[in-house]
C-alpha cells in the first residue's frame, strides 16, 4: 500500500494509524489534511481525516504489541553484515566482491579475492577473526540471532576437507596403537570439523578436554577400552587369587 485515507481524534492518531497499517514510520510519509473541524464550541469534535502517501525508498516497519520492530530482521542483519564487512576490507587496502547466501539460521558471505592470502591469514586466523567480530556487530540484539559464516574462495570446503583426511590418518594410528591421539592448536571449528569427520567411525570417539588456548581434542580407540577393561579384570583375578593363597 503506497497510499490510503486514515481518520483520527487527532492528526497524530491518524498518522499513527496510517504508520501501522501501512508499515513505515511516519517520517517517511507525505500528508494531506482533507477534514479537520473543531466543532461547536469545541464540543462535539469531528475526526480529523487525512490522506498519506508513503515516500519512495521508505523502509518497512511492523508493529507488535503497539511497539515498532523490525519486519525483516534477516535482510537487516545481512544489510548490516554485509557493509561491515566491506568497510573492513576496504581499510584493508583489498578488492573484493562479496556473495551472499542466507538460510534458516546462518547467513553465509563468500569473499571473492585475489588477494585471498590476506583474507584467510594463516590456517584460516583472519578469516576466523573477521567471522567473530562481524557476528559480534550484528548479533547485538538477541530477537532474531543469524550465524554469520565467512568463506574466501572455497578455503572452508577445502580446509575441512584436509582436517576429515588428517582426522581419519590419526584415527586408525589411534586403532593401531591402542592409544589416545591428542590433538592440539586447533580452533573451535576446526575442532568441530574433526568431530564430525570420525562421527561415523565405530572405533573411536572423539571428545574435547581443557579450556581457552590449551583446549586439545582426544581421539580415543575403542580397542583401549577394551584393553583397559581385560587389564583391570586380571589385576582383580590377581589379587583374588593371592588372597586365596593367603588363607
């Protein structure tokens, strides 16, 4: 609706009738008075009657409980999201062009470069930095959280796909030498990666231990259960049997 004819006790209430029901705010509404009589006396007052025309490149409002929120609060977060992040890279001093994907609960933005090495950083640390403080900026409020995911030339597939390689290596020298495999140095999605890379293997399992900087991820055999269980039971059968020659 670009237009309509509203009525009101007064000139307020009738435009904040034509906000809410045209869904934008009222400083970006034009406005005619067709009606507005004062009455006999000051009694009797007739509704004030105006006609409003909604200006071009007006942004959409909804209202909710009688308040004003945002009607979507998606594009906001990704309109706001996305000219973060060119700001950042422009001081940068890199070109780029930024795609834009956006799902259910995450928006994703892909960083097109040829300057990619100064994006992504070593194993990915600017590119983690980036995604952090560029959620932190748009996730400010929590009424409508999106997971804000950043990708430069396809480095997360290829990087998980690297990690799922290593993960699975690790896994059967794990297998194979019946021991814990510790790994460290890795961040929380890259930690994640690995988890879901064995989370099908039936002969390991993988957990995190620790906090901040010295969290490790731990690939653990099946097969040193096992061994850990046969060794505790002939420790027990050990000594039951010496308490037997005791009495």
């Amino acid at each position: 609706m670009n237009e309509g004819i509203f009525e009101g006790k007064t000139l307020d209430e009738a435009l904040l009738k034509a906000s809410q029901e045209m869904g934008v705010n009222i400083s970006d509404m034009e406005y005619e008075i067709l009606e507005q009589d004062s009455g006999l006396l000051g009694f009797f007052k007739k509704n004030v009657k105006i006609k409003v025309v909604v200006k071009e490149g007006a942004g959409t409002i909804v209202y909710r409980n009688g308040e004003k929120v945002s009607a979507k609060v998606e594009e906001t977060k990704t309109e706001v999201a996305r000219k973060f992040l060119s700001g950042i890279i422009e001081r940068l001093g890199i070109n780029a062009e930024l795609s834009v994907t956006e799902g259910d609960d995450a928006i994703k933005i892909n960083i097109q470069t040829e300057d990619s090495d100064l994006v992504i950083g070593r194993e990915g640390d600017v590119l983690n930095a980036l995604q952090f403080i560029v959620n932190k900026v748009v996730n400010r409020d929590a009424e409508g959280r999106k997971l804000i995911m950043l990708d430069a030339v396809g480095f997360r597939d290829k990087r998980g796909e690297a990690l799922a390689s290593v993960a699975k290596n690790l896994a059967e020298k794990a297998i194979r030498q019946r021991r814990i495999v510790r790994l460290s140095a890795l961040n929380a999605q890259d930690r994640r990666l690995v988890h879901l890379a064995l989370k099908e293997n039936p002969n390991v399992t993988t957990q995190s231990e620790g906090e901040g900087l010295f969290r490790q991820l731990l690939i653990i055999p099946k097969n040193l259960e096992e061994r850990n269980s046969r060794n505790d039971r002939r420790r027990g059968e050990k000594g039951y049997k010496g308490r037997q020659r005791q009495s």
